[in-house]
C-alpha cells in the first residue's frame, strides 16, 4: 500500500519529497526507482519527513511504536493506513500532542481509481486534515468521516475491491459453466460493472430505479435477482459487512 501511494504521487507530479523505511531493505529497489530515498534507520526518516505514513500491518504497531519510543513527535503529521488501529491508541504511543491522521485507502489507488476515507484526532488542524485529503485525491476520491464510523467503512471501501473480484469470478465461472468462453465473458461482464457504475454515477438515478429499468416483467432479469433473493443475497452482504466491522474491532483490541 505503501508503495501505490508514493507511486502514484510522483506519477501525478505531486509536490513532495519522498523517503522510505521498511525492516526489510529488499523493498528499497521499488521505491528508489520511484525517486524516493531509502533511510537505514527510523530516525532518519523521522527527521527527513513533516508528514510520517504508518503503512505497517496491525499487528507489527506495537514494534513500530516502540521503535518510536523517545522520539519527539513535534509538529510532525502522522498517517495510520492501518484496519482496526485508532488515534487513540497512536497516541497513548506517539504522546497526546500527536497529530494523527487515520485513513482507510484501497487497492484500486494503485489506478489512481482509490477510494479513501480519512478522520484526525483534535490536535491536526483543518490545514492539515485538508492537506491529507489533497494527498489521497491524487489517487482518487477521499471523503472526510468520523472516527467511529472508521471501523465500519472498511467493508465499503477497504476490503471491498475483493468482493467486486469475487463476484467477477463467480460471473464468469457462470458463464464458463454454460459453455461461454472465459475470456469473452471477462470482458463483457467487467464492461457491464463498469457501464453499471457510470450509470449510476452519471444519471443521478438510484440503484432501485436502474434495477427497474433492467428488469422487464416477467423476464429474465426478474429470473437471476429471485434466485439471488432465494439465496439471501442482500441479507449475506449485509452479515459479511458486519463481520468486517467486528474484525476491524477485534484487530483493534
Ligand atoms: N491491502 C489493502 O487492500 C489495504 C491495506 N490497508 C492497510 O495497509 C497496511 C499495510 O498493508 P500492506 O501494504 O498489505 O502490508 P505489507 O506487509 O505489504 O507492507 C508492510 C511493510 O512494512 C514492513 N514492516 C513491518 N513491521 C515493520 C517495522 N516495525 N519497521 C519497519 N518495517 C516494518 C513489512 O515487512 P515484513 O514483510 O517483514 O513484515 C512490509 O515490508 C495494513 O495496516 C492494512 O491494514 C489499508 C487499506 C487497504
Ligand atoms: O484485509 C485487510 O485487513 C486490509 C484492510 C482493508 C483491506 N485490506
């Protein structure tokens, strides 16, 4: 994730200088081809940067923040792109005056398609809070929420690029399933997601007026959302973000 936010600054000319740190010094060649420059130890990227990208797993925090044990935060901006993980728990670490930023990105950034959401603590300023967001709209859309909805969004944005994945493959193990090629059913059903989202976008109608225009009565369309019906569909959607949220929950514990 890291990585698809520095590349997708320096693609899109952002101004800023970049540096990078990771315990594991085989990722420099990726960043450094990218202009950034590789710091050998956490200070020295604690001293070169005003604005720090915490973009760890969850569970290496504890080891990140106690490499961070002493150093003064000042007026440094921080920026968890971490599940589960709140300000407040930074902070307790970092120390109250700590300006910390928390961000729920997702992989399509990587095709500056991203789809961020972004809260802050009390101490980062609206400069600052806009500054992030200035950050992450290079790579997409970014909306400002709050902290407690954090949790929650994560099944809307974060973790969801794999459920459109999953319902791809499903589409087309379908399609194969009936005798249509593989690759001709991957590119017409990822033109009809896509034209299905353009529509939505751009004709300000809802998702029940588009569903109504699609479905004739007593035709096929009517056929494929009945059987999804009989199965649950939208109470399975409904169950499967709720277990994202209660893992996110768990991971922040
Ligand atoms: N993947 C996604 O779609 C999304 C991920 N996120 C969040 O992004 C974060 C990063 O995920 P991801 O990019 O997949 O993680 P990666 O494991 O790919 O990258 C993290 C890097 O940090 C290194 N690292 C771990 N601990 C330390 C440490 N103490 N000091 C220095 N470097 C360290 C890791 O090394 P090593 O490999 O040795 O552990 C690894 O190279 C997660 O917190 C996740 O919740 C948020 C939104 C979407
Ligand atoms: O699976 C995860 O925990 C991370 C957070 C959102 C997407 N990937």
């Amino acid at each position: 994730m890291a990585y698809a936010i520095a590349s997708g600054l320096v693609e899109k000319n952002f101004p800023c200088r970049l540096f990078h740190f990771d315990r594991d010094s085989a990722k420099y060649v990726r960043f450094e081809s990218i202009g950034s420059s590789s710091c050998w130890k956490l200070e020295e990227l604690l001293e070169a940067c005003d604005t720090v990208f915490f973009a760890v797993k969850p569970q290496n925090f504890d080891e990140l923040l106690a490499q961070m044990n002493g150093f003064p935060t000042g007026e440094k901006l921080f920026v968890s792109i971490a599940a589960g993980i709140s300000t407040g728990y930074l902070a307790a670490s970092l120390g109250r005056g700590a300006k910390i930023v928390r961000a729920m990105p997702n992989t399509p950034l990587l095709v500056s398609m991203g789809a961020t959401a972004l809260c802050a603590n009390e101490q980062v300023t609206p400069q600052e809070l806009c500054y992030v967001q200035q950050i992450f709209s290079q790579l997409g859309v970014c909306e400002i929420i709050e902290e407690e909805l954090m949790n929650a969004i994560i099944a809307v944005n974060g973790s969801s690029p794999a459920v459109v994945y999953l319902f791809v493959k499903a589409f087309v193990d379908g399609a194969k399933e009936q005798g249509i090629d593989e690759q001709l059913a991957f590119r017409l059903f990822c033109q009809s997601v896509l034209g299905s989202v353009e529509m939505l976008q751009s004709t300000g109608k809802s998702p029940e007026e588009l569903i109504r225009m699609v479905t004739s009565p007593g035709g096929t369309t009517l056929a494929i959302l009945d059987s999804l019906e009989q199965s649950h569909f939208s109470e399975a959607i409904a169950d499967s973000m709720r277990a994202c949220t209660r893992r996110a929950q768990e991971i922040g514990k």
